[in-house]
C-alpha cells in the first residue's frame, strides 16, 4: 500500500524529459495497446493508494503499485464535459468550443465541441488502430458530435451529460443510451454493464492483429449515489460509525474498483497485456456534499481550487514502466493526447497545447516543465449568470478566482498546497504578471464559438 508515502506538502519536483509535439514514428510490432480509464468525480482521497483510509480499492492499487503513480495531475476543468474536451483534443477546452457542461436543454448547456480539428480517436485510427468508447460520451447529443462520427468505430455507453438512476439509465426522461447510433434499453447497474462492456471488447480484439485503443469512461461515482445495495452493507458492517453519504460513496467506489478490477483482469488473460498502456485518471475532483474527500486539499468539484481540479492518476506500460515509481511532475488531461500518439506513432501536426509525458512512463532522465496552465469553467444559474471563472499556475504560484464575481486569489502551492493563506496583497508584482498572462489567455478563448449553429440547436430541446 503507497498511502503513507504521499506527502501533505507536494513540492514541484520535475521528472520526464517532454518530447513535443513531432512523435517518432514506432517500430513495427511496438505499438502498444491504450486503454485510458476516466472516472467521474473521483476525490483525490478516495483511492487508498492515494492516503484514502476509510475505503478500500486493491484493483486500481494494483494498477498504480505496477506503474507510475501521478502526485501532481490535474483534470483539465472542474466539471465534467470541459475536461472530456481536453482529452478528445489536445487542447484547453475553451479552445475547442467547450467552455462548460454540455446538457440536454439549449438554455442550460455551455459548450459545442468544435468539428475543426481531429479528436483523439481520429489519430488513433489515422496510426490503424481499432477505437471504441464504453460509458459516457458527454460532448455531444446529436451529429456531427456523437462518437461514431468523431472517431470511434465502436460506442457502448450514453451520450448525455450524466444519468438520473444507474438502474434505470436515462435523462429527463430520455434514452440516451446507445450501441453505435443504436438506441437500445439494457438492464442492470450502470457500471457492471460498462465493465462487461469492456471486457467483452478486449477479448474480441485479443483474436485481431491489429492494436487498439478503448476510451472507458465510468460515470461512477458521480451522483446520484446508488452502489448495489450488497455493497452497502459491506461497508456499514466494516464501519458502522461513517457518516450515512460517506458510505454510500464509499460504496459506489469500492464497487467501482471491483469493476476495474474485472477489466484489468481481462486484460491480463490477453496475449498482448505486457504491451498495453493503461491510464487511469478523473475528470475533477470529488463532490463535497456527496460525502467525496479531495485529501489534503480545499475544495472539491466546481471549484479551482486543488480539490476541484486535482486528481488521483496512475499509468502502466508493463514493458517499459517500473513497477511502484511515483512523480510529482504536474501534467494536465490534455498531455493525454499526444502522450498516446507518440505511443502509436502518429505525428501531430496540427496546433495542440499538451505535451508528451510518455518519457515519464519510460523513466527517461528528469527535466523541468516550464508553462503556464490555465483553467477555464464557464455555467449558468444564479451563481454564474453564464460567465467564466478561472484558474492559473505558474510555478510555485496559483492565481484563482473561484466565481465570476470575486476577487483574485493568489496562492504559493509549494509552501501552502491547502490554499489558506492569499499572497495576492503581499506579492503584487507575481500577481499582475500572472493577471496579465491570464487576461491574454482569456482573449485567446473568446475567440471561439461555443454555441451550435442555430440551424443545429433549433431542434434542441429548451
């Protein structure tokens, strides 16, 4: 177990020279395998290989114990779709045309995945890659932004932004569950269907010669909080005395891992497990009323601060990564991208804002991450009234304002990773140049449609 080996106080330390954007072409026959893992709303400290002490998850410890262990990963965005964005391009989600959830009703829905650009599952295909996706989809509800038409041969999973019961899988009433452009009605727990999903998909490509690359993305344990009730009582009975919506989240988790366990089970009984690169990661942190903990760190979904964007991440590529290593270099969702098309050897030729974090996978020598990162959220209601709120890092230092409509924060993450203490008085001249920088990135963003062409949302329901 690693959960004693994490530090409260993460310093920046760097590992992993970066190769770029220009991947060299792989060997023939070296080709790995990807299958990247994206969970929804996993806490930083709910994982026990992450100091979690009140949950119990030996799948994904496994994963992490024969792999790399990320101290210093962060998703793309604080909520779900901006997040999913980044994976698919590349780039900071604002850039991309997804500011914000994308949702079933026009008037309520943030984002409109731009068509301009490959998406991930269009490389992997351009490097002859079969591609699929099982689980949640969350960047579109309709052509030209569902999975089959952006990349991916195979869909098994939903389209919407989340769904309403695990049993019962819909949204506002609606089915959006499909098998390709199929609607189909399917029984059971959402996440055993998504794990059988998967399983049955590895052992179909295990009989094909060509590599492939599956995108499973849980909706566990986004809310709302309904592990099968067996599990329920596994928990209450190991702890009678947790809070009753921390058990449940417990639950669903340690369901979860049980699922991922089954997949990476699958996997292992394939001829090819040894050359397969594996990614587990979430797309935010954990949600606080749900019963969620971010560790050591404020906040949680929603939120810029580290609870809200940092999350539990760990990689292995058995034939190249040594099993219980563990970085603390700070890598976002979007290095996702070209880290996999360096892995298939497929070059990017086109404007990304990742990098390539496959050196670290391979243990090549340390070198420093020098870049600015930005986070951008953008919502509705009350609260937002449809503006952005972001978030900065450079360095030590973290510039954030938590709403539209409060003032910026200033935070050293290297002396104060729990952000309690606001520099933002006593260093003026960090502060303005952070400000500054992040004003032009906010230009930058504004540039880009977010909203469908109205011909695409009249039909959208309101």
């Amino acid at each position: 177990m690693r959960k004693n080996t994490l530090p409260i106080v993460m310093t920046l330390a760097v590992v992993g020279a970066l190769s770029g954007h220009f991947p060299v072409e792989a060997a023939e026959g070296s080709r790995p395998n990807i299958l990247c893992i994206m969970v929804d709303d996993l806490g930083y400290g709910d994982l026990s290989c992450y100091g979690g002490e009140d949950v119990r998850t030996p799948h994904i410890d496994r994963l992490a114990e024969k792999g790399l262990l990320f101290t210093d990963f962060h998703a793309n965005c604080c909520v779900c779709s901006p997040t999913r964005a980044s994976l698919m391009s590349g780039r900071y989600p604002e850039l991309v045309g997804v500011p914000g959830v994308i949702r079933t009703h026009a008037n309520n829905s943030w984002g409109y995945l731009s068509p301009d650009f490959p998406t991930l599952a269009d490389k992997m295909k351009e490097a002859g890659y079969a591609t699929a996706l099982v689980g949640k989809w969350h960047l579109g509800l309709e052509s030209p932004n569902t999975p089959n038409k952006r990349g991916f041969d195979y869909f098994h999973g939903f389209l919407c932004d989340m769904i309403d019961d695990y049993w019962k899988k819909t949204r506002h009433g609606i089915n959006y569950m499909r098998r390709n452009e199929q609607e189909i009605d399917v029984s059971g727990h959402a996440t055993d269907l998504f794990t059988q999903w998967a399983v049955d998909y590895i052992k179909t490509q295990a009989r094909e010669k060509r590599p492939w690359f599956l995108y499973l993305a849980y909706n566990a344990p986004h809310t709302p909080t309904q592990p099968p009730p067996e599990w329920v009582e596994r928990v209450k009975q190991r702890q009678p005395d947790m809070a009753p919506n921390r058990v449940g989240l417990v639950a669903l988790v340690e369901h979860l891992d049980f699922g991922v366990g089954k997949v990476l089970d699958a996997l292992e009984a394939s001829p090819d497990a040894e050359n397969t690169l594996v990614v587990f990661t979430s797309d935010n942190g954990g949600l606080l009323r749900q019963g969620a903990s971010n560790g050591a760190f404020r906040g949680g979904k929603q939120d810029m601060y580290e609870g809200g964007i940092r999350v539990p991440t760990c990689m292995r590529w058995p034939l190249h990564t040594k099993p219980g290593s563990q970085t603390a270099y700070r890598a976002l969702t979007m290095d996702l991208y070209p880290t996999f098309c360096e892995a298939a050897g497929v070059p990017v030729r086109h404007e990304i804002d990742g990098r390539s974090i496959l050196s670290l996978l391979r243990g090549e020598p340390e070198q420093p991450s020098r870049r600015d990162l930005f986070y951008v959220r953008r919502e509705g209601g009350n609260t937002y009234q449809g503006q952005d709120y972001y978030a900065m890092q450079r360095g030590p230092w973290k510039l954030l304002y938590n709403a539209p409509f409060q003032p910026l924060e200033l935070y050293n993450l290297e002396h104060d990773p729990g952000e309690e203490r606001n520099l933002a008085e006593q260093q003026q001249k960090i502060f303005g140049e952070m400000a500054s920088a992040l004003r032009a990135h906010i230009q930058k963003g504004g540039r880009v449609p977010w909203q469908p062409p109205l011909e695409a949302s009249a039909g959208r329901a309101r």
